[in-house]
C-alpha cells in the first residue's frame, strides 16, 4: 500500500487536497453495454466493462463471474459463467460464454491483477436483466378504438374544446389475480406515444417521456419494471395513462403535419410475468379484455402544451373494485405500418433532476412574471388552493423583452402554455405529464368564478433529461467563463432528452446530426454518453435511405401518405454519424460500434462518391446549408463539402485499421480528394479562394494544404481574426475549431483571447448580457438591434457550445490519444494563462478518473496531476515556460507520465 493525493469536489466546486491510503488496484464503476444496471440485453454477447482505482500502475489480467444470485457471485461460484483469468489490459471482457435465458436476473463481478500479480478483490456485484427479444412478446397493442380526427368532441356542437384539436390523454386498465408463493413478477411496458405506468394505485418507477422516441414505424424500445413489492395475492389492478408524445402529437414545424406523425392514436403494449415457486411462470398480456377512457387530461402535446381539469379525476381509477360503468373496451390492433421490431432500452430514461423555486418579478397587466434564473428544459410544478373551477394559465419563455413581458415570438406555432383547472379540494399540486417546454420565464394569469381573491400558488421549475452520469467537473479563476461552462452543461442537459435535439422551445426540437457532431467531443467530457450515443446511432441507421444517404435528423421524419420524405444528409450533417461514431471510439475504447455500423458508413461513402466522380462535393449535397449561421463572409459551399469528404475518408482509414478491414480504399480516396481540393480551391499565391475564417480551420485542422499552403493559411488565418479585432465570423461548422487551430497554429494567447472576448460575436457575449444557456445565433440579441428574426432564434442550442472541447483538451490539459483509445494515454498540452489564474478539473474517463489542477501566482505555477492505473500521458508544455520540476526532478518542456499522482512546478 502507499499514500497518495486524493482531489475532493465539495458543493461549492473547488477541489481539497486530502492524504488518504490507497489500497491495491480495484475496478470500480461496473456497466454491461454501456448501462450502470441494463433492464434487457439487445446482445447475446453483452460487454462487461469497469474503470480502475487504486496504487497499481495497470492491470495485466482480469476474470467475470456471474451467477444467478448474488450470494453466489460473493462466494465465487459462477453458475452462469466464468471467464477465467484473461491476460488483458483492457477494461473489457466480451461475453463468449453458453447462451443465457431470457426474461432472467443475473449477477456479475469482476476480479483483477495487477502488473506484479497481485489479486484484487471482487468489484461489488452488480445486476443486469436479460430481458426479452422482439419475438419474446405475445402481448397485443391496444387502444382506443373510436378516435375523433383531434380533440374532444363538444356535445351538440360538433367542436372540440380546444383551438389544437389535440387529444386527451387515454386511461387503460386491467383487473388480473396473483396466486401465492408469488416470486417475481417482471412488467414489460411500451407505448406508441408516451406511457405512465400504474400498479394498484401506485405510479411505477421515475422515468418520464417513455419509452423515448425512435422511429416507431421500424423499432420501439421497452422498459422493464420489478413489480413483485407492488402485487398481493388475490384481484390486482394494472394500468396506464397514454399521451401522444412524438408519435401523433405535435414535433417539426411544418404546420401542415400538425400531429399524427407516426399514426393516428397512442397505443399501448404490457407483457406481465408472473414467476411463482412451483417454477410456472403466467403471463398477463395487454389484449382486447382491457378498458379505456378519457378523464382529467383534456390533452397534452409537445408544442401546444397541458390542460388538466381537476374535477373530472377518476379516484381510484387504478384501484381493485373501481366503478367501470363509465369505461370502454379497447381495440387491439396491429399498427397501421406493422408490428415495430421491439428492443430494449438502450440508454438511461428520462428524469427529474433538478428543482428551480420561482422568483415573482413583476405583473404585466393581468399576468404575474416569475424566474427561474436558469433557461431549462422541463416544466413547472404549481401547488394552489383556490374554488372549484379557478383556472391557472401557465405561459413559457426564454427572455423577457423590454418592456418586462414574455418574449414568446422565437417559439413560433408552439403555444407553451399550460392550464390546470382547481378541483377546489383545498391544497392541490399540479405538473404536466406529457409536455415540456424550453423556459426561463414563466407568466401566470389566474381565472376565479365569481371574481373570488385567490392566493398565488407556489412554482417550482422542474428541470428533465436523459440521465446520463455526470462525468466532468470543471472551475477557473474567470468568473465569466466558468458561467460559459454552465452554460455549456445546461444547454446539453436541455437538449438531451432521447435524441440530442437542437432545441427545447419552439416548434422543432429535432435530432440534428451537424449541432451534435461539432459538439460530440464536449458532450462526451459533460457527461457519459456513451449508451445515449448507442442508442441514437440505431436511430440515424434506421434512417439511412436504401441507396445509401443519412438523414439530417433522427429518428426520421417518417414516410407515408401524408408526411414528408425522410430528409437525406447534407455534408457536415449526414457526416455526423461517422464522425460520432470515431469520437465514440475515442473516449470509450469500443469498436463494438464502429463493426456494426460499418456497412453504414460504406453505404454513405458510396453515395457521396457515385455522385461526384471530379473529386469535389456539389452533387448529392441536398440541402446544403454550409456553415450555417455564419456572421462573416459566407464560404464557398462546396469547399465545406468536399473539406468534410476528406475528412471522412480519413476516419474511415482509421476505422478499418481499428476494425480489421481493408484500409486502401480510403488511403487512396483522401488522395484523390486531397489533390482534387488543392486543384480547385488554393489559389497560385497559396491562399483559398474561399477567403473566410472557416476555410482556412477547415483545410488546417483537417489537413488539407502541401506544407508551404499550411505557412500561407496560418498567415492568412491571423490576419482575418485581426481584420475582424478577433471576433468569431463562423457558424456551426467552422466553431468548433476555432480554438484548437488558433492555439496550435498562431498561438495558446491568441486562442485566450477569442475564449474570453465579451464583445459582439464572441462566446462571453451572451454571458455578459446574462445568459444561462448557449445561443443559436451569436446575434440571438444584441443592445443596437434587439432580438433577431423570430423566425430562427432559440436562446438554447449547445452548437456553439463546442468550445468546451478546448476548455478541457487545452486549458485543463485532459485530451485523448488517438493511439490509444479510452484515455489509456493522455496528451496533455495544458494552457497556463495568467487571465484564467487557475484550472480544478476531474474527469471520470473510461479508464478511471483524471485529475488535473494548475494555479499561477506571482510568476510561479504549479500543476497537480493524478493519473489511474493503466494510464500514462505525454506532456507537451507551452515555450514560454521554463524551470521546469516534474516530482521533484528537473525536466525539459516534454516528458512523460505514468499512473499515479504527479507535482510540477514551473516559472513563466
């Protein structure tokens, strides 16, 4: 054993320096396909994957155990399998063991060695569930089997009671009886639409929006519930509430397709088993015995928002004995387009996360503004006691506009606004189930019979999210970037939920494949993404066109009668997949991914390729939207197009030495292309003709120039950001090298002073005019001009956002190395700049966490570096310093380190 550093994070987000022992190396952090405790396997060969602690410097071994209960897997008595003791560095073993049963709970561990053999102890047993494949399911879907055109009809008017015509939500219910000696009892549940799911009067598990989106037509994700505590023996009640979610409510902003997207109605699907100790198992399926009706949610959409009515609740509606006079038998049916293939849930569910009080600011006329000093996704909780009838009208915004009130004209056809009607049964809580919204502001008018007083309602913001582990804690020394960086975070939080949209807000709130591919590396540093990655890769494939083309966004905007087409993939954005798919690589060391897909990537290529036989990207570029939201001078279109078709190609040399396939192809197309740019695009005196800040990124940092081309660009590249006193002109495309480019190619100071330009367009513009989120546009607002086009103006897209990238990779020094992936070796470049005065910063990679923490005073610095087994760096430090102290050792500006806690000392 030996004593060590260890870095403490406390609530107000510093780090503390603690002695503590560290025992020998341990694996910690358990997953099996990228999930914590996975609730169904899509694999018969699921990967067993842990991160590493302790003094070791790497392991050299590893064995997996699992059984059938976790007493066995304590005492060493795999039933299921063991592995043995493989001679591995690799913090994965790949399940290669007798087939397991489905719809069964297992147990698992894992156990270490160390480079000098000693032996770890078990990791503590964790779970996973197998589950059930797509033809494992006997159960039927059901719905409703009369469903109006939209809304709810009016008697004797033949209107509906709402100006959407959208749907109320459906309630489902099914009485069933559980013998004794009940063992287990597993609820299989998913919904074409969206599902809460109820047993005995009791809301089962916290996940919302399931069973997330996909495309509905092709594949549906189940969860998989534990409900053995929830059942008695005797007569029980299982149930359900369906919203229209995704699937036949409001998402795209095309008006025309207002709603039924995917099909006409919501339905539902539940598979019951109930496991009992004389080893028979029952099912209990949802079937045609089922019965629906509607009740206090008048509807609920995406866009349009929640009305509940309080006082048509159905008490007990999910209870043994209820009054079913009033309900309907279902339909059971098979979907318009098919039976979806149906999968389990690949990524961790939507949740709550985080509660935000209201602040009342001011009325507006009849309208009370509240804030929440933070631009979320979610929605509001209100508690209120008022009569019998009193509505509550709550109204949704990003900004206040001058005069105080909700600037709501940037959310276009979305409506926002929620209403709750009082049942008038004195304290009541209300928040929607099947609507979010994108908001920092919220206006409350309130409507009494009679004109009766009514007491303000308490609000509390509520904040949703897939709930990824959060995986990178960060601070500085300069308060106004660190606001960028919680920025940053807040806006992938906001942007998160099932797919990476590119906005919570207005009538869109789609998974753009450019916004999350110039933002994948900043995302994978805020939080663990890769099985939300797993997930939505399925997605982008499921929407990859027979001759070969990508979609812009997934899951597709679906194809029938009266849809539009699926949308293929311009150049940057139907690129995303294969971009994603590397960086997924790279952070995670899982080439899983990359052979799945292959054949995907190929077909991409191919028809890039077939359509542009010179070399240079203008055909098949569709919707081409260049570097979109450029400020500056627009660049040349086709040159972005073919810079990424190079780009492409290199990645898809490297993933086939990754994957064991052929690499000359691709050699030789980034080659061809290469050539075929210089030809088109570099001008006799060296320079592009395409004379913008973002070609000249481009063709750096994707390698595009002979060597006197690079010396040209980088001269010519200082000279346009000092044309433009150093102020961004890029759009989504180019952002995100602006900093990595300018650090390594004019200099780490000039790459400062862009981070921490404050004046318009720079990234501390918008922090300085107070905001909490990344903008859409770097003119989204400004003092001269006000608010731009409200017909494209969302105050929280992470695109921009991409520098957080830099913030990590080069400010705190924590980068990967493409030569090993997993962050088995770091380059470590850290920018020590005396304006950031200091950098505290931990990251859970998938090797283990890494720390990394510099201070400058007076002259002098210190950095701080703590590595985990199996981990090594190469350190490259900037020219300016010297007197350079590695562990008490004196050092030139390069060396290396190994696993373990590091001390450098320094003199700028």
């Amino acid at each position: 054993m030996r004593w060590t550093h260890i870095f403490l994070m406390p609530a107000n987000g510093r780090f503390s320096f603690n002695m503590t022992e560290i025992e020998r190396l341990r694996p910690v952090c358990p997953s099996c396909d990228f999930l914590n405790l996975p609730s169904g396997l899509n694999s018969d060969n699921p990967v067993f994957r842990w991160a590493l602690e302790g003094s070791a410097e790497g392991q050299q071994a590893a064995r997996i155990l699992i059984a059938a209960t976790d007493a066995d897997v304590r005492a060493k008595t795999p039933s299921v399998w063991d592995s043995g003791q493989r001679n591995t560095g690799r913090t994965e073993i790949i399940y290669d063991g007798p087939p397991m049963s489905r719809d069964k709970l297992y147990w698992w561990t894992v156990q270490l060695w160390d480079e000098v053999g000693n032996v770890s102890e078990l990791a503590r047993p964790a779970s996973f569930f197998t589950g059930l494949r797509s033809n494992g399911f006997d159960a039927d879907w059901i719905a409703r089997y009369f469903v109006l055109p939209a809304g709810r009809e009016v008697p004797q008017t033949g209107s509906y009671d709402n100006r959407f015509q959208a749907r109320p939500a459906d309630y489902v219910r099914k009485e069933v009886a559980v013998r004794e000696r009940l063992l287990r009892a597993t609820a299989y549940v998913t919904a074409l639409g969206l599902y809460e799911f109820h047993v005995n009067g009791v809301r089962v598990g916290q996940d919302i929006m399931a069973p997330g989106w996909t495309d509905y037509h092709t594949r549906v994700e189940y969860q998989t519930h534990d409900i053995t505590d929830l059942l008695k023996q005797g007569q029980n009640c299982i149930g359900a509430i369906l919203g229209e979610g995704w699937y036949s409510g409001r998402v795209g902003h095309n008006q025309r397709r207002a709603g039924n997207h995917y099909g006409g109605r919501p339905a539902f699907l539940c598979q019951l088993h109930l496991e009992y100790a004389d080893g028979q198992i029952d099912k209990i399926l949802s079937d045609d015995s089922w019965q629906t009706r509607q009740g206090p949610i008048l509807y609920s959409d995406f866009l349009a928002g929640e009305a509940y009515d309080a006082r048509r609740e159905i008490d007990g509606w999910c209870d043994i004995g209820h009054d079913t006079t009033h309900w309907q038998p279902v339909e059971a049916f098979i979907p318009e387009h098919g039976r979806p293939q149906l999968d389990a849930a690949r990524v961790q569910p939507v949740r709550e996360t985080v509660r935000f009080p209201a602040k009342y600011l001011h009325d507006c006329e009849a309208e009370h503004i509240f804030d929440l000093s933070r631009n979320i996704a979610g929605y509001m909780e209100m508690a209120c006691d008022a009569p019998a009838g009193t509505v509550f009208r709550l109204r949704h915004a990003e900004r206040l506009d001058d005069q105080g009130k909700l600037y709501t004209d940037n959310l276009r056809y979305a409506v926002s606004e929620d209403i709750y009607i009082a049942a008038g049964q004195g304290r009541e809580v209300f928040k929607p189930r099947f609507t979010f919204h994108g908001f920092q502001y919220v206006g409350l008018t309130i409507e009494a019979p009679d004109g009766a007083a009514v007491t303000l309602p308490e609000l509390t913001g509520i904040a949703i999210h897939s709930d990824c582990p959060i995986t990178g804690q960060i601070e500085t020394g300069h308060a106004a970037l660190n606001q960028l960086i919680s920025n940053i975070e807040w806006s992938q939080r906001d942007n998160f939920l099932s797919v990476p949209t590119d906005c919570p807000q207005r009538d869109e709130r789609y998974g753009w494949s450019a916004d999350a591919q110039v933002f994948w590396k900043t995302a994978g540093y805020m939080m663990d993404v890769s099985a939300f990655f797993a997930k939505w890769m399925q997605d982008l494939a499921d929407g990859q066109t027979n001759d070969g083309a990508f979609p812009d966004v997934a899951p597709t905007k679906p194809l029938n009668p009266y849809r539009l087409t699926p949308q293929p993939g311009a150049p940057g954005w139907g690129d995303g997949p294969i971009i994603m798919a590397w960086y997924h690589h790279l952070r995670y060391d899982d080439a899983g991914l990359l052979r799945t897909f292959w054949p995907n990537f190929v077909a991409w290529m191919d028809y890039i390729e077939a359509a542009n036989p010179e070399g240079i990207r203008c055909n098949r570029v569709n919707n081409n939207y260049g570097d979109w939201l450029h400020v500056g001078p627009p660049t040349d279109r086709a040159l972005v197009a073919t810079a990424y078709w190079i780009h492409l190609a290199d990645l898809m040399r490297s993933i086939a030495g990754v994957i064991g396939e052929a690499v000359d192809r691709w050699e030789q197309l980034a080659f061809e292309l290469r050539a075929a740019f210089r030809r088109e695009y570099v001008s006799s005196d060296g320079r592009l003709k395409s004379d913008t800040q973002t070609a000249y990124l481009l063709a750096l940092d994707f390698d595009l120039l002979p060597d006197q081309g690079r010396l040209v660009a980088r001269q010519r590249l200082e000279e346009l950001f000092a044309d433009a006193d150093w102020h961004l002109q890029t759009g989504f495309l180019g952002v995100r090298h602006v900093c990595p480019v300018i650090a390594d190619h004019v200099s780490p100071e000039r790459a400062v002073d862009l981070l921490l330009k404050d004046s318009y367009p720079s990234w501390l513009f918008s922090v300085r005019h107070g905001a909490t989120s990344i903008w859409e546009r770097w003119d989204g607002w400004t003092p001269e001009q006000g608010f731009q086009s409200a017909a494209m103006n969302s105050f929280n897209h992470y695109a921009y956002g991409a520098v957080g990238e830099w913030i990590w990779s080069r400010l705190a020094g924590i980068d990967w190395n493409t030569s090993k992936a997993g962050y088995r070796l770091l380059s470590m470049r850290p920018v020590f700049d005396t304006r950031i005065g200091y950098v505290t910063a931990k990251y859970s990679s998938r090797s283990g966490d890494i720390v990394s923490c510099w201070k400058l005073e007076d002259g002098k610095g210190s950095w701080t570096v703590e590595l985990p087994p199996n981990v090594s760096a190469n350190v490259e430090l900037q020219q300016n310093i010297r007197n350079i102290m590695v562990d008490g050792e004196k050092s030139s500006n390069r060396f290396q380190m190994k696993a373990g806690v590091h001390q450098v000392i320094f003199q700028l």
